[in-house]
C-alpha cells in the first residue's frame, strides 16, 4: 500500500494508506514527517510503523483527489527546511534514442558537446562495481525550498518572464536527515520536474535559471523498494484532449547512475545533511514533450503516471502576471 497526506472531509490533515479506491487513515501521526520520526525512534521500517498505526476510518481516496485534498506525500512544516534538487543526463530512454546517442558519442571527443561528455562519463562511470565505490558525479541543479513545491491537483505557475513551461516526468526521492545528520530514504514519489526548456536551449550555462521553477510530486509514495524497471506514461491535455502523450522509461535498469551514487554526490556535501532537514531530489528523464516541437499552453494540464505509483499526477499550467519588475533593489 501507498502513503497519502490528506484532508479528512472535516478539513483535517491525515496520513493514510491507499487500498483500493480508499485511504486508510492512521492514528497519532499526523504527517509523514512525524510517521517517519516515530518509525526511527522505534527503530523500524517506515511501512511496519505505517500499518502498525492503520485504524477503522477511511477516506473516499477518488472523492479526495477530485476535490484537491490530497496533499503532497510528504512536507516540512517549515517550507525553508525543505530542499528542493535534482540531477540530469542520467537516463537512457527508449532503445532508439539509445542507438542515437551511442552513435553521437561514437565521434571525435573533441567534436562531442558539453552535455554528450558528460553524458558519456555517466555511461562510463555512473555506476561502480564495487559496493561502497563512488562513481562519477553527474549533473545537478537546485529548484528551491519547500515553498515552490505543489501539490497533486494544484497549479504549477508559468512565471511572466519564462520562455517555456514544460513537463518532465521523473521518479524523485524524498529523504528525512536523521539526528545523526544520516539521510534516511523514506520512499519514492512520481514528480514532475517542470522546467524552462526554450531558456536552457539558447545556451547550457541557462539551466540553473531554467531549473528555478514550481515542481511537483505525489499523490502517493512507495515505501521502501520500487522496480530497476518503471514504464509509466506523460500527457499533455488541453480543453479536455490529449495533445501529446508518450512513455517514460525510469529507474536504475534505465539509467546511466545507480540511485546509491546519486544519493551519494548529493548528501556528501555537509550541508545537505543537516538534522531534520527534508530532501526531494529528482533523478532525471529521457522524455520530454518540446523533443516533439510541442508548445504549452495556459490551461494544460499535465499527467504523470506510473503502475507502481497508483493514482497519476495532475497539475494545471496557470500563466503568472508580472511580479517583481526590472529595475534592481532599493538603496537602505
């Protein structure tokens, strides 16, 4: 079973355990931050703790999403102490966009972009023989802090001055820093790492100004495993259609890293393993709709699902007024 943070029908936030077209309601803990600290303290497994706490009530789990009270699977009640990252270039897609880049990589190293070279040092080096070896480091960016998260059925916000808003299905990670400074991976989410493609084209060094954008996860979280093999299925739907839909290959079979060596070249720098913090790390995609020339729209919705991740992810692209204006900040 799946965990869910939810609003009860009395408004009240719950964690529950989807099992069929209901979620099961725990007792005592009222977020999984808090189900998560329990379970360290006890010294259990995440899931144990969770069903050990399954009482008799329940949620209408259909009800709850159509009404946009299924929260993200997990948060921090502090947005600042949550860390929103990702890493890039680490999946190798369908078996025909593998045979292109193989043929790409093929050529000259002095004829190979950036972006091919580091891809390259990813098939290389991404994932160590040995247990406890670190590989290569691969591409990593920042997205923001717990307030540019969203959640399932919310808006994910196209701001005035972005180029482009586009999906990009991923698995993310989400971990707890433990009061040892240990990360703890609590399970894995379905994400949609939204980004500005159009600004990251016009030159690689944009991609940290592309990545600084809303991201999204949810509704439900595997505890513990998930497969080295994940299929799932992207879509766009604008005024009730799909406009474009394609598969996504995810997990270690298709990737370029192993999840252990990601995980490692972004917990080893001490600041990210810092007591109590919270992490979304987003592990990366092969598949994206603007490799099909698709331009988003105000009003699209998103879809991101995956069998392992029960219900699909959903969010609506809403076109932002201009905020803050060009000019530079006040003198004090």
């Amino acid at each position: 079973m799946n965990l869910v943070q939810i609003l009860d029908s009395k408004g009240k936030r719950r964690v529950g355990l989807v099992e069929g077209g209901e979620a099961v309601l725990l007792k005592k803990a009222a977020s999984t931050l808090e189900l998560a600290r329990m379970a360290l303290k006890e010294g259990v497994k995440l899931k144990a703790m969770a069903s050990s706490l399954a009482g008799s009530a329940r949620e209408n789990y259909a009800a709850a999403l159509k009404e946009n009270r299924v929260l993200t699977p997990v948060d921090h009640p502090d947005p600042a102490h949550c860390i929103i990252t990702g890493t890039g270039l680490t999946h190798l897609g369908s078996a025909a966009a593998r045979d292109g880049m193989h043929k790409k990589l093929s050529g000259a190293a002095e004829e190979l972009t950036d972006s091919l070279k580091m891809f390259k040092l990813g098939l290389e080096g991404g994932k160590p023989k040995a247990r406890g070896e670190a590989g290569v480091q691969p591409e990593w960016f920042y997205k923001g802090d717990g307030s540019w998260l969203v959640g399932p059925g919310r808006p994910l916000p196209l701001p005035s001055f972005a180029l482009d808003g586009g999906e990009e299905p991923e698995l993310a990670g989400l971990y707890l820093i433990d009061e040892k400074g240990r990360p703890v991976r609590l399970g894995f989410a379905l994400g949609n790492e939204y980004s500005d493609h159009v600004t990251e084209r016009q030159n690689y060094l944009y991609l940290a100004h592309s990545k600084l954008r809303h991201s999204a996860i949810g509704p439900e979280m595997v505890m513990g495993r998930i497969p080295d093999s994940v299929e799932g299925m992207s879509r766009i739907i604008r005024n009730g259609k799909a406009i474009w839909e394609k598969p996504f290959l995810t997990g270690e079979a298709n990737m370029s890293h192993t999840l252990a060596n990601l995980e490692y070249h972004h917990f080893k720098y001490d600041g990210f393993r810092r007591p109590g913090d919270l992490h979304i790390h987003y592990f990366g995609t092969a598949t994206l709709s603007i490799a099909d020339n698709v331009k988003t729209e105000d009003g699209d919705v998103f879809e991101i699902s995956a069998p392992p991740f029960g219900a699909p992810l959903r969010n609506l692209l809403k076109a932002m007024k201009q905020g803050y204006k060009p000019g530079g900040a006040r003198s004090l």
